[in-house]
C-alpha cells in the first residue's frame, strides 16, 4: 500500500506539479531525485545533468538560478535579491531594485549552512566550504570558506590531500571494490569496519570502562 501511495505522489509531482508538499513528505526524495524534479518541472532557470539538490535547500529566486553539470547543494540557501530593498523603498519612498543572477558552473559543492548571494558566480570546479557566505564570485579550481568567503586552497590541492588521506584508510580496499559512489553489497561490511575504527567495537557496543 506504501508503494502504491509513493508511486502515486510520485506521479502528481513529476507529471503535474501536485501534491509536491505530500511526495517530499512521503517519498523523502534523494538530492538526485529532487533535482530531477525542479529539472522536470522547469523551477530553475537551467540545471545541468548528474545534479543533487536536498530538499532542505532554499532556492529564493529559482528563476534567477542556473546550475551546470555536477553541481550538488546541501542545506544551503541562494538569494536571487536583496530583500533589503522593499523597507528602504517604504521609508524613502523609492522604487530601488537590487537583483542578480547566481551561475553556478560545472563540478560545484556548495556546503550546509552556506549563503550565496545575488551577483555570484561560482567554479567550474569549485567547492564553497559549509557556513560560507558568498558575496563575490569563487573563481575556478578554488575552495573558499570563512563570512565573508576568501579562498583557502585549490582544488587540485584538496584532491591530492584527500587520494593521500583515502589510501591510509583501513577500509581503503572496501572503496577500491566499490561499482560507485554508493554499493549496497558492500555497504554492511564498509560500515562495521569503520565503526570498530571510530569506537574500537561492533555497533552498538557499551564504551570501555
């Protein structure tokens, strides 16, 4: 019956915009899924292919939003316009206007917590650290971090550090089976090594007295 009713939510939503509060709360799509979804329904001004999007992404100006092939946003917010505006146009009595675009290239990460503000530009090949406010554009190959966000390092850097680190781990050999990113086969056994390194017993152990 749960199948049904998800296959359902799932249908209105893709096929007819409908019920999507009900299919997020039913379904808890993937990023994978989600993103698939604002693709289909036309929500952003573009999304490219093999995109992740949580659903706990606020996206305030889709319109305004272009992503480019890879990009993956978790728990982030992206603002389109300054929101500032409306009250300085009541107290002034003006029809000020402050908005911008926000391009997000191929191969991004954007973190949780991060803010990216309108005007930007971010990658390609980019990662924007999680609390991150980005108020300026983050420049190709660069990992930026810090309010307001500076660059701390390259990619190719970080890429390098973290094949190092990944072959020093004791379930290096776990990874190097792996068909992907994710193996259900395999996750079991990934997670139990892991969780004997982190607390030195099987899941669920009492710790050491």
């Amino acid at each position: 019956m749960k199948a049904l009713l998800r296959r359902g939510l799932r249908y209105l939503a893709f096929e007819r915009g409908q019920a999507v509060g009900w299919y997020k709360r039913f379904c808890n799509p993937s990023g994978d899924e989600w993103a698939a979804w604002l693709k289909r329904r036309g929500v952003l001004y573009a999304i490219g292919e093999h995109c992740s999007i949580q659903t706990n992404v606020t996206l305030a100006d889709p319109a305004y939003t272009r992503l480019g092939n890879n990009v993956r946003l978790t728990g982030c917010t992206l603002f389109g316009h300054d929101g500032s505006v409306n009250m300085l146009n009541r107290a002034y009595g003006l029809k000020l206007d402050r908005v911008g675009k926000i391009d997000i290239r191929d191969n991004v990460f954007v973190g949780h917590g991060a803010i990216v503000l309108p005007g930007v530009t971010i990658g390609p090949n980019a990662i924007v650290a999680a609390g991150s406010v980005v108020n300026r554009d983050v420049p190709p190959g660069s990992v930026v971090a810090g309010a307001p966000a500076r660059v701390v390092g390259t990619l190719d850097r970080l890429v390098a550090r973290l094949q190092q680190d990944t072959a020093r781990l004791p379930w290096a050999d776990i990874l190097a089976r792996r068909g992907g990113a994710f193996d259900p086969t395999l996750q079991g056994e990934l997670d139990r090594v892991r969780i004997r390194h982190f607390f030195g017993g099987d899941i669920g152990s009492p710790p050491a007295t």
